[in-house]
C-alpha cells in the first residue's frame, strides 16, 4: 500500500501536467472546420467600480476573411473600434496563418499614431511597410512562437474545448511591453445564455485568473464556436464584451 501511495506521489505532476494543452499555435483542422467568413459586432462596456457613473461604451467590428497576400493563404482580420470619444477610436489590421493562426503582420491606428510590427519565427520587428510606424526601432527575440492576443475573440473558438481542459497558451500583444508567455485558461463548466426571443445557446466557460483578484470569463457557443460574452473584473473596473446578433452596417 505504501509503494502505491508513494507512486501516485511521484506520478501525480505528469497525471496534472497532461490535463492542460500547451498551445503555440491552433491546431489546421479545427481552424478549418471552425473559422468561416465572417463579419461580427461587440458591444464592449466598461465601468469604474468606485463610480459606476464613470463608464465607456464602444462598439467593435471584426470582419475575417481568407485571402491570397503575394501567392500565401493568409486569414485577414479587420477591427474598427468606434466610440463617443474620439480620442479612443481605433482600428486595427492582422495577418494570421491559415495552417496554425500563426501571426504574420499587425498594424493599429489610434490618434494619428501608427504601429506596424513584421512577424518572424525568432523575432518580432518594426515593419518597414508603412512610413510613418511610430515602432519602426521595435524588436522583440522568441524562443517559441506566439499567437497575437489582439485575436483573442478569434482564437479560443478554434480550441478544442472540453469539460474540465486548460490551455497555456502563448500570447503576445504586439507592442506590449510584457514578452510572449503562456497565460492558462481553463473551462470551467457550461452554462447556457439566453439571446434573442427567448432562444437558449449551450455554452463553454473558459476563464483566465490574471492574479488573485482580476479575471475574464468567456462564453463560447458549443456548436457555432463563437464569442457570445465576455465578463471582465480587472481591479479598479469591470469590462464586458456582448455579441451583437442583429448587427447594423457601421463603416
């Protein structure tokens, strides 16, 4: 009985260690099967916790489309924030890889100012694209790849989400000064959220604990493996994304 225990000691990290995926990039068969043509809608709320007066509402544009970029199957992901504040109005451009989501190219634009990063398997850098990229000098080494965590609306559908599965997954927000590591989300049950005329869509819940205190939970539809909500609580304020199901044509 104490060999038994004492192996079950000793095997006990491995058996916790094959519980979660170790993603560096999407698997191509579920990128296929899942990621269509798309154009989708957000309404993205913000609030302050000690004045919930204080508060921001923008709505997000997020259109996915498969292209050809000089002979090479690229996915194009096209965001456009638009807001009452103007100073907070932004847009955003990316390049993924069909075979693993892997970045090629990202550019944003808020306030005039610009930043383009070029996409490589050992480095990110300044992209010469553009003239005025206010991060031409940028450079940051990888010793493994990382997905853009701009794209995190589009990535966790592309999991394959499971009851009781984690994912460290390696992100990089492009520019950020934070380098590339693997940030673990887990799913923590299921649950069922109610849209439009009464209907009900069974849901995954795949939550991220940034510290003690701050968190985001998303809930991703079991069968149309889309972002229908996110619940945010990050410290000093609460964030939440809600997908628009009648969405207006906003250019």
């Amino acid at each position: 009985m104490k060999f038994r225990i004492l192996l079950m000691f000793l095997f006990a990290p491995l058996i916790l260690s094959a519980q979660v995926d170790t993603i560096y990039h999407l698997d191509s068969k579920l990128i296929s099967k899942y990621l269509k043509p798309s154009s989708n809608q957000y309404l993205v709320f913000i609030q302050r916790k000690g004045d919930p007066r204080q508060a921001f509402t923008f709505v997000w544009r997020r259109d996915v489309r498969f292209i050809k970029h000089n002979g090479v199957n690229l996915i194009e992901i096209d965001e456009k924030w638009y807001g009452s504040d103007t100073t907070r109005v932004r847009t955003a451009y990316s390049l993924v890889t069909t075979d693993g989501f892997l970045p090629v190219y990202h550019r944003t634009k808020m306030n005039r100012v610009v930043e383009a990063y070029d996409f490589y398997p050992d480095k990110i850098k300044g992209s010469d694209s553009i003239s005025n990229n206010s991060k031409k000098d940028f450079l940051v080494t990888l010793k493994e790849p990382a997905l853009n965590w701009e794209l995190d609306l589009e990535t966790f559908p592309l999991l394959d989400l499971k009851a009781g599965k984690s994912f460290a997954i390696s992100f990089y927000h492009p520019g950020g000064k934070t380098e590339p590591k693997l940030y673990v989300y887990k799913v923590i049950g299921e649950q069922n959220l109610m849209v439009v005329e009464g209907a009900s869509v069974p849901c995954w819940k795949l939550r991220i604990d940034y510290d003690a205190k701050n968190y985001a939970i998303f809930y991703i539809s079991k069968k149309g493996r889309e972002v229908l909500r996110m619940d945010e609580d990050f410290g000093g304020g609460v964030r939440y994304k809600v997908k628009l199901s009648n969405a207006v044509d906003i250019r």
